[in-house]
C-alpha cells in the first residue's frame, strides 16, 4: 500500500486509508470485522485501535492496524 492514499471504489465493502505505518480500515457491518481482522493480522501487522460510530442504520466500525517497524516484529528463535 502507498502512503496516504485513500483506497474506496464504489464497489469496495469497506474503506480503507494509509497514513504512514497506520491502515484504517472502515467496515459498514458488523460481520466483516472478523473477516478484515484475520486477514489483516499477520506477524507484520497489528491491529492497534477499535472505536464505534453512531447508533442504529448508520453504525461503523472503525479498525486501526499498524504495519510493524522491524524492530517490533516477532524474532525467530532456533
């Protein structure tokens, strides 16, 4: 992903932004929290914030991740 792009195409299920080592990711239902978080969890990347908006039709889900530095990634040990 490039930085500080917007990535939304009338066809996308959900809206997702970069900014620097930051991807939100913006889901319309509830259900597809799950799928964005399996898929975007990986030993380079953490989901680091979860926050809800708005009540009712018109609630979002707004999931912070955070693309690791290499420091901050996971060492293989023997």
């Amino acid at each position: 992903m490039k930085d500080d792009i917007t990535y939304n195409h009338s066809n996308n299920n959900v809206f997702v932004r970069t900014n620097g080592d930051l991807i939100y990711v913006i889901c319309n239902k509830e259900d597809q929290q799950k799928k964005v978080i399996e898929k975007m969890c990986t030993d380079n990347c953490i989901l680091e914030d979860y926050e809800q908006w708005d009540d009712g039709d018109d609630m979002k889900w707004i999931l912070t991740f955070r693309v690791l530095d290499e420091y901050e990634k996971k060492m293989e040990l023997n």
